[in-house]
C-alpha cells in the first residue's frame, strides 16, 4: 500500500506537472487547485493515451444523468497502480476530479477508488 | 630538494596526460539510465517539467513571431487542443525541458548518445566525430539533427534542422539553433543530470534565450511504451465494421 501512495502522489505530481501540455484538450478549463469528489456507475471507462475517457451515470441533487470526464494518459495512471481490469461498466467507483472552471459538469480524473476499496491516484 | 620536485612533477604531468588521454579514449561520465525531473528534498510538491501552469517570464519574441504564435493561439484556443492531444511530440527544445513531466532514458555510446522521451516515445540522437553526416543530408524535424561533442566532462549539443514550431512555450522558426551544456553531480544523495538550454533565433527572438533543466537518477527505472494511436485505429476498426454491416446481410 505504501508504494502504491508514492506512485499516487508521483501521479499527482505529474497530474500538476503535465496537464496543461499533454492531451485533446489543455487543461485551462480545469481547476486544478480544487478537487471534487463524484460518486457513479461506470458507463464507460478507457484508459489510453494520450488521455482517457470516463463516463458515469451520476445521481446528486441534479438529477440522474450521463457524465464524462477525462483522465490522465495510460502511462501515468498504470505509474500510479492501476492495472487493466481494476474496474468495468456497471461498477460503483469514487472519482476526485478538478473541476471545470465553468461550473458545468465533468473534469479531469485526478484519482480514483474502485468499489473494493482499490485506491489510484488519490492521497488518502 | 630538485629531484624531489622533479620527480612530483613528473608525477603531476603524468597523471595529467593519462587522464587527459583516458577522457580521449572515451572514458567520459556516463548519463545511461533513467531519469526524471529533479526536486530537492522536503521541496513543496509544485509543478515540474516542462510544460507547468506556473507564471513563467515573457520572452524577447520579435513581432513576427509574436504574430505567429497569436494567430495560432486564436486558432487553438476556443477547444484548447494540443499537438499531444493529436499524438504529437513537443519537439526541441520543450522535449528536453522536461517532456511533460515524464521520465527520459539516455543510451550512452562513444559515437551516439540517444535520448528517449516516455512522452510520446520521443527520440534524439546525438551523433559524434564519423558518425555526423553533413548538413545537405540532414531530415529536418520537430527534435532537430544533433551533434555532440565532449569539453571535459560536459557533453555538449548542438541542435538545428528544425521544423518551425509555434505550440511551445519556447517557441522558434526553422533557423533556431541549439546548444544544450550537460553535466553531472551528486546532490542529497541524488544523482543529478543538469542541462542548460540557450537557444538562439534571430527570425524569433531579440536576443538568445536560455533554460535550465535538472534530472535525478531513477534507479533500476524504466520507461513504458507510450502507444498513442492505437485506439484511433481500433475507432477505425469499429467504424469499418458498422459500414461492412449491411453489405453482409
């Protein structure tokens, strides 16, 4: 467990570090000095370089909806313990994300945990 | 008291010259291994590499490039995307200021040094004496053509035929050049590779501008292939079967 916290928080780091330059998109539209914590059933979940993809069906005080967001690449988020198979569609899994700076739904996976208590990414 | 003086001076000049033919026999310091970006220990865990959020100072951009990077940037900014994101390599000189924050492996041969960025499995090769082809034959391309050569224990790099990038922080015209000082120490226990970075071009900058990036050692490291376009094929497998569908049935 101890390893996997220093290759979470060195995937932090490279989060803090890489963000702005790596991916589809920069991350401008992210806060990255706000994190937050949402809850789901995965939808849709593709690690890949040079980002991935999440999708969770999300229930808060919104309403029942489809969210996606996107992830660190392959390379980092297999660096902080995650491994193919951790997860699947239908699974419950706890995502820390910084936020859109717009308010709008989504953001950028900074952690996660599975269901059976499996921790990437994520201090504590 | 003459021999003895004599005698230590012989001393002196001879491990002089064997120390000076040793560095011409190739005994140079080794940079092989893996590296990844430097920080100091008990250092607030902040941005790093290359490409950080942090305010970072204006540089001496002459007016056109300063319009080349406006008009980029008009282009690329209502949907923020990057050349990553189009499994696109930075490119020289932000390769070697810090890939991203990703780690580097250096392959250290007398008569070629190659570099190997994880991000995007970007690849340098710094060629020495025989190995150097001339500058007519020369591909240019985002990480340039290098040649190194050796000033005591610095290796020193020398960069051109480069393509004109205007997606980097550093950004520069097709006339850059590179020169790249590295050097090795030894820093709370860390092995520590550093490289100085001066870039000059007159077509886009005022004067030569200049970086510095440090790496520590990662023991016993390695790097992970980073595949990039494998899902964009497999996209393509898919959409190829969605349109073979009806033709099937």
């Amino acid at each position: 467990m101890r390893s996997v916290r220093i290759a979470m928080a060195g995937m932090l780091l490279l989060v803090m570090a890489s963000a702005t330059t790596f991916g589809h998109h920069s991350a401008a539209a992210q806060d990255f000095n706000k994190r937050v914590e949402v809850e789901g059933v995965i939808k849709f979940w593709e690690i890949a370089n040079p980002h991935g993809r999440v999708v969770l069906r999300v229930t808060d005080q919104k309403g029942t909806r489809d969210i996606e967001f996107e992830t660190h690449s392959r390379n980092n988020v297999y660096r902080a313990g995650y491994r193919d198979g951790m997860v699947k569609a239908g699974d419950k899994v706890k995502i820390s994300i910084a936020p859109n700076r717009d308010g709008s739904d989504g953001g950028y996976v900074t952690g996660f945990v599975t269901a059976k208590g499996e921790k990437v990414g994520m201090g504590n | 008291m003459f021999q003895k003086a004599m005698t230590c001076t012989r001393v002196a000049l001879a491990i002089a010259v064997f120390s000076t033919a040793a560095l011409a026999q190739g005994n140079r310091p080794d940079f092989s291994g893996v590296w990844t970006t430097y920080r100091a220990p008990g250092a607030p865990q902040g941005r790093g590499g290359g490409g950080g959020a942090a305010a970072q100072p204006a540089l001496p951009y002459t007016p056109l490039a300063q319009r080349k990077i406006d008009e980029y940037q008009a282009l690329v900014r209502p949907t923020g995307e990057t050349p990553g994101g189009y499994c696109l390599g930075t490119g020289m000189p932000g390769s070697m200021l810090g890939s991203g924050g990703y780690p580097m492996e250096i392959i250290q041969r007398p008569d070629q040094i190659t570099i190997i960025y994880e991000a995007h499995s970007e690849i340098r090769r710094v060629y020495f004496g025989s190995r150097v082809i001339p500058v007519a034959d020369r591909l240019p391309e985002r990480n340039g053509y290098s040649v190194g050569r050796w000033e005591g224990n610095t290796l020193v790099v020398e960069t051109a035929q480069l393509n004109e990038i205007v997606s980097q922080r550093f950004a520069h015209s097709d006339q850059a050049r590179i020169v790249e000082r590295y050097t090795l120490s030894e820093e709370n226990g860390q092995k520590v590779l550093t490289a100085e970075m001066t870039m000059t071009d007159p077509a886009f900058y005022k004067t030569p501008v200049s970086e510095t990036k440090k790496w520590s050692m990662v023991p016993n490291g390695f790097l992970m292939t980073y595949e990039c376009n494998e899902p964009i094929w497999q996209k393509r497998i898919e959409e190829l079967k969605k349109a073979a569908a009806p033709a099937a049935k």
